[in-house]
C-alpha cells in the first residue's frame, strides 16, 4: 500500500487497541505511538504494528512519528494535559504532516456544552477545547464522541464486585437515562473512517448504544445476560462518590470527571441515542445484554476484566 495509507495510531490504549487490531486484519500499515518500550510496545508489534517512541506533548517526537503519515487517530487517557496534547498535534501536523484525515476520540457530552457552559467536568471542557483547537487548525478533521462506554469500571468492575456480593449494581444515577457504547463498537466506526476518510472528513459522529435504558431495565438486560436476578439500587451521589469513588485512588482530575459523569446521568444527560454507529459502519452497536453475556465468566466468576476508557 502507499505511503499516504499508512494510519499513525496516538493512543493505543483501549479504543485505540482495537483500532489497531481492525486495521491490521484488512491490511492496513499501522503505526503505533507510545511513550516508553517495553511489554505494551512489544505486543503491538507482535499484532503488526510499527512502533515509535513519542509524547504527544513533545512537539520533536510528534513530527516524528508523522513522517509519511496519511492518516491519524488521536486520542488519550483522562489527562491534564489533553488540550496541550491536541494544540501540540494540530500545530505540528500542520506544519509537518500531510494528513488526508486526523480523527479526533472526543467525547458526546460535548455535543451538549457551549463557551461558557459549567456544569461539565474539566475533563469535558478540555475536550470541548481541544476540538476548537483542530476544527480552527483546517485540518481535515473527524470527530467521534462516544457517549459512556460499556466497558468503563462503572458497569465492569464496579458492576461485577456487587452482583457477585448481592446480586445488584449500586450506582447514583436515580432515574437518569443512558445509552452505553462498547468500545468495540467506537473502534469498528474508527476503523471504517480511517480505512477510507474522504466521505467522513467534516463530519462529527455521535455513537450510543442502540437505546436509553433506565438503571432498573440495565438491570434487567443484566438479568437476562447472566441468568440471575440483578437489582438495581440507587446510591446518593455523595455517599458514593465518598465509599466507592474515593477508595479507587485515582489522579483528583479523574476522580472529577467520573464524579460529574455520575451526576450528569442523575441529572438525564445522558438520555440520547444516534443512529450514527450503523450509518458509518453498516451493523448497529450491540446491545448491553449482548456485551454482558459475552462476559458472563467476568461478571459471576471473577474473570481477568477487560480493558476500558473512561469516558
């Protein structure tokens, strides 16, 4: 394939993993940037990626990893530094690259935020910068915002530690809407753009899974995935945030952001679906009930748990 096909992938994490895993099975040069080598790195290699060293914050390694780069996926942790990485990318990649398509891993909360909006978290403010940033760089940009995923600790880990102790998932979400995505999911509509960005570039896609659910009918999709019995039970937000939240010794900025995604599904703005996951792809986003059968092992029997952004 050309040079201008080969995929530079920032973010190699869980989207991005998978990104990379449904490039290389069609074919398509993948290069993967990470900031140390080691086990991570070797195992992409071992999956057909090439690997460079890299900081999206260090412009020098970022021109780097450009060279002969037609296309890039950016995306992060839950980091300070978010809109720093993504200044740094789009200055570069303009000076730089020769980009026929960067696609930016957003988030769908920003579909609802303004200039002066405060009710988000910092995390989603930075999001919310960080695409002004690359929409006013003139880059050919792609923006995806996915809504929470399915694979984020609340409905895996957190949600496996109580159906194990009683049989429920204790969360604070009252009677707040969702519309959970796998990141499977994000990553096939990843995957199709990058394969073949021209009838994407300019657009934003905003993925959901296939319907809003209250916590009772997650509840019930679990019920039918796992065959048993889950409840749900409704936790106030503080004492949450002060039993479950704080006892995960996260980085304050993460600790935030999963605190205000908490309170913004109390608050119902989460409750919205879009088609955009089978318009681009083809097949629609799978169901919750779908996700948790196909981990039944890690719900009921204390399986290895599967990797998550949070998001």
């Amino acid at each position: 394939m050309a040079a201008s096909d080969l995929v530079l992938i920032a973010g190699a994490g869980g989207v991005g993993s998978t990104v990379l895993d449904k490039l290389r099975a069609q074919d398509v040069p993948v290069r993967a940037m990470v900031r140390r080598d080691g086990e991570h790195a070797d195992k992409l290699r071992a999956r057909g990626a090439e690997v460079v060293l890299g900081d999206l914050t260090r412009p020098e390694t970022v021109a780097a990893a450009l060279r002969d780069v037609g296309r890039m996926y950016f995306a992060m942790p839950v980091s300070t530094d978010h809109l720093l990485a993504a200044t740094v990318t789009a200055s570069v990649a303009r000076e730089y690259g020769q980009l026929s398509a960067l696609v930016d891993m957003s988030q769908m909360t920003v579909s609802q935020m303004t200039a002066t909006s405060t009710a988000e978290s910092h995390q989603q403010r930075l999001h919310w910068l960080a695409e002004q940033v690359f929409d006013w760089s003139g880059l050919p940009m792609v923006h995806l915002r996915p809504t929470s995923f399915l694979d984020n600790p609340l409905f895996t880990t957190l949600a496996a530690a109580t159906i194990r102790k009683d049989g429920t998932i204790a969360l604070p979400f009252g009677t707040g809407r969702t519309s959970p995505i796998a990141v499977d999911d994000v990553a096939r509509v990843a995957a199709t753009v990058l394969r073949d960005p021209a009838p994407h570039v300019g657009h934003v896609y905003e993925l959901t899974g296939p319907r809003t659910v209250d916590m009772t009918e997650l509840a019930q999709e679990f019920s039918r995935a796992l065959g048993r019995e889950i409840a749900y039970v409704d936790l106030p937000l503080d004492r949450w945030r002060t039993e479950v939240l704080a006892k995960a010794g996260l980085p304050p900025h993460t600790e935030q952001h999963i605190a205000t995604m908490a309170r913004l599904h109390h608050e119902n703005r989460y409750d919205r679906t879009s088609a955009d996951v089978e318009r681009v792809t083809g097949s629609p986003a799978q169901s919750i009930e779908s996700f948790v059968a196909a981990r039944k092992d890690f719900y009921l029997g204390g399986a290895e748990d599967t990797p998550s952004d949070a998001g």
